[in-house]
C-alpha cells in the first residue's frame, strides 16, 4: 500500500457545527468502517480523550477508541499495541507537544506510527501539539513576533512521518510567522507551513497538500534563499534572510511539495 495522509491541524478544529475538518478525516479513513484510535497524550485533560471519541463516534465512525499513553511503558502494552495496528486512522490531539514525544518519542508506539503511515497506508491526524510532532524536526516553543531572530525558537526530535516540512500552529491567532523564518533559516532545506486555527493540511502520498478549514496556510519556500545570517547573530538579534518564497492559501488550495508549486485549485484525484 502507499503511505497513509499526514494531516497537521491548526487547533481549535470545529467540533460543533461545520465539521469539515473531522468529517474529511473521517471519510479518507473509511467513513463508517474507519477504525479510529484516538491519542490524547499531549493533553493533561481526562476529558480529551473521550471527547473525541465521542465526537467520531456521532461523525458516523465505526470504531473509536481512546489510548492514553500516559508513561513511556504503556506505549510497550501488547493490548494496546494491537489496537493500533488495526486502526485505519490515528488523530493526536492538542496539548504540550514536549509530553508527546518524551512519552511516545523512540518507543514501539512511535515506531508503529511511522511504519503504518508509510507502509500501510495509515491516515495519521494531529491538532496544534499533535501537528508540530509530526514532523522530522518538531518547534518545540518559542517567541511571538513577524521578525526572526536567532535566539526565538528551540526545535526537538520529532515523530519523522515527513522530513519535507516543519509544521506550525495557531500560527496566525498567536503571530508565528518570526519563529518559522528562524527555524528554516537554520536549514533551508524544509519547506514552512503555517497553519491557522481551525485550517488543516492533508498532504496525500505524492505529497501534494490541499486546504481545508476556515482558515489560511502560510507556506514558507526556502529553497531560493540566496542569505541567512544565522551563523552570525547575536542573541536576541535580527535575523537576515533573503530570497523567501511566500504563499497564503485558503480552503481548496494545494501546493505541490516536491517541486514547490502552489495553486488556486484542489490537487487532481488520485486513481
């Protein structure tokens, strides 16, 4: 099989009236036969967990069940593990992204994850903390602001499912768009994705993202960058970068990750 969609989300999803996001993850993981597993790791909230699980089980889902990974070896337990593997879709919820991969970063579960994303075409969705994980290098926190400067964002390991981009949330709401030019001036070799609250990207296996939400993605494209000052400023200093490539897109819009094209339109089909 080919690998499963990678869907970050901005946070603050819609639960209550247009559904748009929920139901499209919903529909690409097999609508009333997907298999839902829901990790709510991130969130220190009791409540998160059962939450989704309701709110899939009312989208229609025909299975949906919560794991709480709590400590690092309930991400060894045999009955869970099994679980997973029969999901068709995973959705990792909001929180502290740091919980996520100190509990699940390097275990059987995150092992599992990345194996069924890329071989067995499981659908992986994340929101807010849940989004940045994914990623091969994970923003971990960091300054407000629309200036990049050397010293305002920290990266961690993340997940891996993709080592094309770096991934931001609330990324409009909380005025992001400095700590991304930071952490792509670092390595230009990922492209940026900015997403606003209640916006998601689903990025298919030819890794062509399509928008979908109410909200905007900001696609930051380095690969022109011709400067970086990075190497060389100081703490708390500007940080130089020239050559950027910009693009804002809203619902229905796709950017075609490998060769860095965007457009006003939905990605054609796949057969």
């Amino acid at each position: 099989m080919t690998r499963g969609y990678i869907i970050p989300i901005g946070g603050a999803e819609e639960k209550i009236s247009d559904r748009a996001i929920l139901k499209k993850f919903l529909e690409i993981s097999g609508g009333d036969e997907a298999r839902i597993v829901v990790i709510p790791t991130a969130s220190q909230l009791p409540e998160t967990g059962p939450c989704y699980v309701e709110l899939f089980s009312e989208l229609g889902a025909g299975q949906s069940i919560s794991l709480p990974f709590e400590e690092r070896s309930d991400c060894e337990r045999k009955d869970w593990l099994d679980i997973l593997e029969n999901a068709t879709g995973v959705f990792m919820t909001g929180g502290n992204q740091l919980r996520l991969s100190t509990t699940i970063g390097g275990t059987s579960v995150a092992e599992m994850l990345r194996d069924r994303n890329n071989n067995h075409g499981l659908h992986v969705a994340g929101t807010s903390a849940g989004a940045s994980i994914m990623s091969e290098h994970m923003i971990a926190y960091g300054a407000e602001g629309i200036v990049p400067r050397c010293d305002m964002v920290s990266l961690a390991p993340g997940f891996g499912l993709t080592k094309e981009c770096i991934v931001d949330q609330h990324f409009q709401q909380r005025n992001r768009l400095g700590r991304l030019l930071a952490a792509l001036a670092f390595n230009p070799r990922q492209i940026g994705i900015g997403l606003d609250e209640d916006t998601a990207a689903f990025i298919d296996s030819n890794d062509i993202l399509e928008v979908v939400g109410s909200g905007a993605i900001t696609i930051v494209d380095p690969s022109a960058m011709g400067y970086s000052s990075m190497d060389s400023a100081r703490p708390s200093e500007p940080v130089t970068v020239i050559g950027i490539g910009l693009h804002i897109l809203a619902d229905g819009c796709s950017f075609d990750i490998p060769n860095r094209k965007a457009s006003q339109y939905p990605p054609p089909p796949t057969s």
